[in-house]
C-alpha cells in the first residue's frame, strides 16, 4: 500500500520525490508491524529524509485493516501542528478514502465550563487585604473570566487554550481549567457541552490521534 501512497502524494505534490530510505523505512515498519512477536521498530534517520510520511504509510495499513487507532506521539508542539495541519492532510488526500485524525492534549489544555462559570458570574467582592495592585489584576482577571465564558457560551471559541489569539494569563488559566480530581464528570451541568468531553467522544471516531509524550504515558 505504502508504494501506491508514495505515487499518490507524488501526484499531488509536483516537488515531491520519496527518497530510497523513506521507502525503506516505511517498508521495515509495515514488515515489523505485521509480525505477531518482535513487533517494536526503532528508526533513527536524518532531516531531510522524510520520516512523518513513511511511519504514516507504514503503520497506516496495519493500523485501518486491524480497525485499531493509530496513535502518533511527539515532544513537541510545533510538530504536533505540523502533523495536523500539513502532514496529515497531505497524507489523508493520498488514500483511496480520506482518514478521520484529530489532535489530543491534555484536560489542562481545556477550559472547565463549571470553574469558567462560576468566576465570570460570581459577584466581586471585596477583599480588605488585598492592596490597590492585587484588586486591579483580580478585576482584570474577572473581566477576562466573562469574556471567555461569553464566548464559549455563544460558540465562538471551542474551549481550547491553544486556538485563542488572545493572551491568558496564566493564573486565571489554572482557576478556568482542572484535572481529573476536580472534574465532576456526568454530574458537572455542562457535561455534555464540556470541551474535554466533546473531545472525547470525537475521539471515539477517530482513526489517527496525535498526542504529546505525557499524555501518552498518562
């Protein structure tokens, strides 16, 4: 399959030329993947290879015939966005029939209705130990608080730190988002209009998923 995807991309990508070691590369991994013992591969190759395209043409196979969720995991940010927004893409208008991937980040990652709700609507109150500097950034952060809330509420922002162009600050981000021991789960109000939740239900569709390296071992 990996040598039709090579054609393919080829095709859609008049610069594109796969290089031998891409080509063997995506093969050893096919091949190792399809054993039933020893099925680990480790590859080492240099930039300019192009190893993003042949681990996706040389697990992808495996990984739609066994009807199981390819997970990709990266250290870093920037080549999580590269995957989403290029790589993959790419990749996906190669196959006979498109595949369904999405980018998964931790619950920190999401904004937490419930805490977002009740900071932006809670009336401000008056702390006489607070100094004149404490109350203004306690202000601002509130304001801050109700506009987030007003537009996850109206559906112009889906909840995601990450897709805001605006700046957070990060102490009002920690009050806005939580972790498993906080969460509520179903009995949370906005349970079925939860960020992280949404997520994971899209999740459930999904045929490719990248991840960073702590949520993996999470």
């Amino acid at each position: 399959m990996f040598d039709e995807i090579f054609i393919c991309i080829n095709k859609l990508m008049p610069d594109f030329k796969a290089r031998p070691q891409q080509v063997e590369m995506s093969r050893f991994i096919h091949q190792r993947l399809q054993q039933s013992q020893n099925r680990m591969a480790v590859v080492e190759a240099p930039t300019g290879v192009g190893k993003t395209l042949a681990y996706l043409s040389g697990a992808i196979e495996t990984a739609l015939n066994s009807k199981k969720l390819l997970v990709i995991s990266t250290a870093t940010v920037n080549l999580q966005q590269q995957l989403i927004q290029k790589d993959l893409p790419q990749f996906s208008a190669a196959l006979p029939q498109p595949i369904r991937f999405m980018q998964i980040k931790g619950r920190r990652r999401y904004v937490c209705p419930s805490k977002l709700a009740q900071l932006a609507t809670t009336p401000e109150q008056q702390d006489l130990t607070l100094d004149v500097d404490q109350k203004y950034q306690q202000v601002l952060r509130q304001t801050q608080a109700k506009n987030l809330f007003q537009d996850w509420d109206e559906h112009r922002w889906d909840g995601d730190r990450d897709s805001r162009t605006d700046a957070i600050d990060p102490a009002l981000w920690h009050e806005v988002s939580t972790d498993s021991e906080g969460c509520a789960g179903k009995s949370c109000r906005y349970f079925l209009s939860c960020p992280y939740y949404l997520l994971r239900k899209e999740m459930q569709l999904a045929q490719v998923v990248v991840v960073n390296h702590d949520l993996l071992l999470s």
